[in-house]
C-alpha cells in the first residue's frame, strides 16, 4: 500500500473491497511491526487487551506500520475508550474495542472515536496531522471517514443486541472474537473458536452486517481458518498471531535441519 492507500483504509474496508488479512501483534516491538509490515498484510493490529503495549510504543508501532505502507489498527483494553482517541491522535486507522455488549457500551465508545457531531472526540491528533500531511480544518472534516470505529462482538449479550450495536451511528463494524464467544455461549465450559456452534454465529453476523450496510471482522488461528472465514464473508481477518507465526517457523526450521542432518 501507498501511503495515499492507507488514507483509503477506511473507505475501502466499508465498501468490502476483496478480503483483507491482517497481521497480529502483542509483543511490544516496534521493529516487529516493522518487520511484518514488509509481508503481504493488508494492515497490521497491535492487541494492547492481552498484549504488552503502552501508548508509547503503540505510538511508535503506528509510524513503523505506516513507513512501511501499511494501516495499524489497535484494540484497546476493555472499557479504555481515553486511549482510543489518543491512539487515533498517533494515526492509527482504526481501533477495535473489546466487550462491546450493548447500544449504550457502544455509544460510549463512539463518542471518544468520532468528531462532532457524530461523536465527542478531543481535538490534538498532531502526529495524526503529521502522517496524512492534512491541515488542521481538513483533518477534522475527513477524520471520522479516514479512520474506523469496530465493536467486538464476543459475548451471549453482544451476540443477542448485534442489531442494536450495528444500528449506532459511527460504529463501522463489528469484529467477532470467536474464542471468548465459545466460552460464552458453552457458559465457560469449553474454548472452541473452530465449533460448528461459532461458524452459524459467525454466519449470522455477517448477514446482520450486511443488512445494516456495515462490515465484519474476526480473528483467526491460522491461515486455513482465515481462508475460511474470507469464505463466510468476512471483509477482514487475521489469520494468527505474530507468537504462533514465530514459533511456527522456528519448529519448521528444527525440524527441517535435524531431518536432513538425519538424512531422513
């Protein structure tokens, strides 16, 4: 992506352009968003909800993302709506806010996200200003269309207010965290992101957002799941995160080398 394709995330995710896969990121390593940004992603997102990030260095990942062409997107802690805004300040392209469980946890998390009059977001993006090379008066007006507003929807109650969440202005999508809606709707017995239970809820997501003229979003293990869900309609996943990925790849490297040094 071009730096004038970034600016156009947002607008293309909205109009469901071909599937977009997204890099995963918890470690908080600038330079390993640097890194996987080089790859094929469409977007890198840093999990500041399980993952290790401050605002520092998720300030410093966004710049990474965007030198290297690329859109950063961050999930926020749950309920961390001050953080949003300050994230989309350092010119992050969207964030993903966790526990969205209902109209008003939504609107909530629109009015730090979105300008007037759709939201009550704080004005001072300096560094946002830097990365779009936009004056100040255009940045306002073009703010809330450049960046994007997404709700997860991981619970029995998000599942249940879905039409509720996707009718607030200024919520642009929901992302589906599969492994905390199986524990949800097992009523915590079991973590089966993958059981038939989650494909038909999944199913029944994207046709909501499609009625409401929206976008869904949801994470993947692995490529093949990402696949899959690309399939379901999905107009972005992840397809694992950067610790499975590197683990993964460093397991295929032992094995490889001790198979030749075996001549296996």
């Amino acid at each position: 992506m071009s730096a004038i394709d970034i600016d156009g995330f947002a607008a293309g995710i909205r109009n469901h352009d071909s599937g977009m896969i997204s890099a995963w990121v918890g470690i908080p390593d600038p330079l390993l968003v640097n890194h996987l940004a080089q790859e094929a992603f469409d977007a890198v997102v840093l999990d500041m909800q399980h993952g290790m990030w401050d605002l520092s260095s998720a300030a410093s990942a966004v710049g990474h993302a965007r030198v290297a062409g690329k859109p950063a997107i961050a999930r926020i802690p749950v309920g961390d709506f001050a953080s949003a805004s300050r994230l989309l300040d350092a010119g992050a392209s969207g964030i993903i806010a966790p526990m969205i469980n209902s109209a008003e946890d939504a609107r909530a998390f629109i009015r730090t996200t979105k300008y007037p009059p759709v939201g009550e977001r704080s004005w001072g993006p300096s560094l946002a200003l830097n990365h779009t090379g936009l004056s100040a008066d255009d940045y306002l007006k073009k703010a809330n269309d450049l960046t994007v507003a997404i709700a997860m929807v991981e619970t029995r109650a998000a599942l249940e207010a879905i039409d509720d969440i996707l009718g607030i202005p200024g919520i642009d999508g929901i992302f589906i965290g599969p492994s905390d809606l199986s524990i949800a709707l097992s009523n915590g017995d079991q973590v089966a992101p993958n059981a038939a239970e989650i494909d038909s809820a999944m199913q029944h997501a994207v046709v909501r957002c499609r009625a409401h003229g929206k976008f869904a979003c949801a994470f993947a293990g692995d490529g093949e799941r990402a696949g899959e869900l690309l399939k379901f309609g999905f107009a972005f996943v992840i397809a694992g995160a950067e610790t499975a990925q590197l683990r993964s790849g460093a397991r295929r490297a032992i094995n490889t080398a001790r198979k030749i040094a075996s001549g296996g």
